[in-house]
C-alpha cells in the first residue's frame, strides 16, 4: 500500500539527485583504489530504503559502501560552499541546499551518518503533511 505525503516533489528531487551523486562519487573514488577482484568481492552499492516511521513522519535513507567522510568533515557536511570535490568539481552548495530543503521547506530532519572506509547514509524524515505557514 502506498503513502501519500504532502511535499514539494521538485524539491524534494533534488535532494535525492545531490546525495545520489555524491554517493557516486564516492563509490568511483573508492574503485579507483581498488583491485577489479576486491570490487568483484565487494561491489559498489547504493541502498535506498523508505519507511513510515509513525503516522506523522516518512524515512528515507540513502546508503552506501563507499569511502566514508572522517567525522570532521560531517560537521562541514552542510556548511554552503563546503566541498570535498576537485576545483572546478562541485560548488559546495549541493547538500546546503538539500539541508534547507529539508529542514525549512518540509520541517524534516537531514542526517549523515559515516564510518570512513565502509561508507554513508543520509537519513532524510519529513511530515506526512507539510504545516502551511499562516494558516491555522
């Protein structure tokens, strides 16, 4: 059965595609130091699991097994104009973005969890239904 959730879909899209592309990122940079039989041991993967958490929040995490980001770094996560990509890479504005998207637009929550060397997962909770600003 499915479930209905009052949201800015757009939005919300690009919040996906950020974290989606860093954890490709991640993923292409973590093959480029590995053997074709350690990846053939342990491929790359992307899991993405959504679940309603109670009646009022959904929960969609977005994991993956790549380099992970030292717990430095995952202070900086949000920070606009913070980056761990090349110059001329990334602009550092794709997860300050996504932050604001979830936090402000939805009144959710956006989490990074990671352990370096075994990978991430963004958890993203918003409200089944969006609190619409100035009405009672």
């Amino acid at each position: 059965m499915g479930v209905l959730v009052e949201c800015y879909a757009g939005q919300l899209n690009q919040v996906f595609m950020n974290i989606l592309v860093n954890a490709i990122d991640a993923l292409e940079e973590n093959n480029a130091k590995r053997t074709y039989k350690e990846i053939e041991e342990n491929p790359s993967q992307i899991k993405i699991r959504t679940s309603v958490v109670n009646s009022k929040w959904l929960e969609i995490a977005i994991a993956d097994n790549g380099v992970g980001i030292s717990p430095e770094l995952q202070q900086r996560i949000f920070d606009p104009f913070f980056t761990t990509k090349p110059v001329g890479k990334g602009t550092g504005m794709g997860m300050s973005i996504s932050y604001q998207i979830v936090t402000e637009k939805h009144g959710g929550k956006l989490e990074c969890f990671s352990t370096p060397g075994k990978g991430t997962e963004f958890i993203i909770q918003i409200p089944l239904q969006l609190k619409v600003h100035g009405v009672v």
